[in-house]
C-alpha cells in the first residue's frame, strides 16, 4: 500500500511536471539564439502582440563591450553611419547608448575615449582593468580613470531598491514610474526601449532593444523586457535609452537575415554601445565636455526626443502668458502702475 502511494505520487509528480515543461517551452517557443563569435550570442524573442525582443549577449572576458562617441561634446552618428559601423570587420554588434541627452552626452565614459560629460554625482556600471565589474554611484575623475576599462556614468539602475530578481510587477512599475517622472505613458507603455543586462558572475553584458526606433509606440512594456532580461541571465539592469533612437545592428557577415538597424528619427545618435572581436585597450584620449551647458542636469531622465522642449533633467524654461496690452501690477513700482 505505501510502494503504491508512492508509485501514484511520483506517476502524478512526472505529469505534472511534464505539463511544466510542455506550458514553459509554449511561452518561449518563438525564442531563438544565434552563437555569432566566440564569446557572443543573438537572442531574438516576441511578445504576445508580436514586438521585437532582442539582445546580444556577450562575455568581457572574451570581446570588449564599449561607449562610442564623437570626437566633440556634441557631435552625433546618424543612421547610415551607425549601419555602416555595424558591418566594420572587427563589430559583433552595435545598439543605441543614447541614455545622456539627443543633443549631446551629459554622463561619463570610458570607451574610445574617456568622456568626462556633464552630470554630477550619478549611478554608473564599469568593468575594471583586471576585468571585475563594479557598479554604483558617482562621478567620473580624471584620476578615476586609470582604474576601469569600461565606464558608464549617468544611468538609472532598474534594481536599485531590491534585488531585480525578486522585483515584482508593481516594483516595476514603481521604479519606472521615478525614471520618466516626466511622462507616466512612457513609464507604462510599449514603446521602444534599450536596457544594458548585466551578470557580474557570468562576465557577461546583455545589450537589449525592444522595438524599433523607426516605431516609437511599437515597443514593449517594462515588464516584458525586464521578464526577457532576466531569461537572458540579467542579476542587475540599467535603463539607457527609449523612444525614436532605439536601434540594433548585428554585423551582415555573421547573421544577414537579422541586421537590424533601421532609421532614425531623431536625426542621430550621440553614443553607442559596441560590441567588438578586438580585446585591445582603446585609445584613451580625454574629452572635457564639463561646464559647457551650465544647465546640465545632475540626474537626468533617458531623452524621449518626440517631446521636444527642454533637457528632460532639467527645470523646464518657464513660460508666462498674459493677454495682449499692458497689465496692472498690484502695487507701483517707483511710479510704474503697468507693465
């Protein structure tokens, strides 16, 4: 009678756990990878309503991953530039860095060159010269600057209040809801995003899009592309970039059926995140950009460029409207009754 119980249970458990296997492998059955070098590796997935997930996965150890920029403080790459770099010879793939400012870069790097941008103290992912990442907050200094190989100042960490693993849908929606304190439909809705995935035991970075730049509101939610991050391995997760800018471009030569790319919106892109075959040092040529926009923000939100006006971190300039004609003050002003 027990070896029965038993047997029934463990006959029971194997169904059940076939149902598991059969109900995890529908929900992700449209998810395919693509090994294109040593050391990186394409995922593509959909959502249920059919928007682009992707993201290339790859280990530090093996390429480098780096912020690419301009040689001046506001200079942009547009889209047939940004192509173009995606089929260089020693490019595994490229995505959007955009996560400063559409004009210009406002944070810090360390790429091909070491940016010393405009934000003051802000969070930052990094990898060191012995290859260890590091992440938290503050600014970049010259001084600093021997100590990392790849620095990325002036995001916004997704789980910066509990482990993103435990983050629950309401955590989500809460911390997006800090990030685009400006607009609550970019912090709900689906529309195009860029996040940069990280996993500190694997050394690997996860370079996600979500939708297409050339489609601002055919994107995904936070919460899908956070749920695909974390299948990708993601422990840690920043927020870089959303809306017209969003872009990704895998080399022709290593998978032709998914270049990606596309054309942008907003005229160009500031900074990208590069993936590369070669492992040599960059060039670390110092780019001042401090104190050239006395109105640069400390803690400013990932540039949406279809809302034009102000620097999205900054006080918006303010506007008085008044009727034509002159206006009575209150009390004179040495004589003056109107203005």
């Amino acid at each position: 009678s027990s070896r029965r119980r038993i047997v029934g249970s463990f006959a029971w458990g194997f169904t059940a756990f076939t149902l598991f296997l059969s109900s995890f492998s529908a929900t992700f059955a449209a998810e395919t990878r693509n090994d294109l070098v040593s050391g990186v590796t394409f995922v593509k997935d959909t959502t249920s309503s059919g928007r682009d997930l992707r993201a290339l996965v790859a280990d530090t150890s093996v390429v480098t991953v780096r912020p690419e920029g301009k040689t001046s403080c506001a200079a942009k790459f547009s889209s047939d530039q940004f192509n173009a770099l995606g089929n260089t010879n020693n490019v595994v793939g490229l995505i959007n860095a955009n996560f400063f400012d559409g004009s210009a870069v406002l944070g810090d790097y360390i790429g091909n060159q070491v940016y010393l941008g405009k934000t003051g103290a802000s969070t930052f992912f990094a990898i060191k010269t012995d290859g260890q990442y590091e992440l938290g907050t503050g600014q970049l200094t010259p001084e600093r600057a021997s100590q990392y190989k790849m620095y990325i100042g002036g995001i916004y960490r997704i789980d910066s209040t509990k482990p993103l693993a435990q983050m629950t849908a309401s955590d989500i929606n809460a911390r997006f809801s800090q990030i685009y304190s400006h607009d609550v439909s970019d912090a709900q809705g689906s529309i195009s995003r860029t996040f940069l995935g990280v996993n500190e035991a694997g050394h690997k970075l996860i370079l996600f899009t979500g939708g297409q730049g050339a489609n601002r509101n055919q994107g995904v939610t936070p919460q899908e592309g956070i749920d695909f991050l974390k299948r990708q391995g993601a422990t840690a997760a920043y927020n870089l970039d959303s809306g017209s800018s969003t872009m990704m471009r895998i080399n022709s030569r290593l998978s032709p059926s998914d270049q990606g790319g596309g054309t942008l919106n907003n005229g160009g892109l500031a900074t990208l995140l590069v993936v590369r075959t070669d492992t040599s040092a960059p060039a670390a040529t110092p780019l001042n950009c401090r104190g050239t926009d006395t109105a640069a923000a400390t803690n400013n939100t990932p540039t949406d460029t279809t809302n034009t006006g102000s620097n999205p971190g900054s006080a918006p300039a303010q506007q008085v409207i008044v009727p034509a004609g002159a206006i009575p003050l209150e009390a004179p002003i040495n004589g003056t009754t109107t203005i």
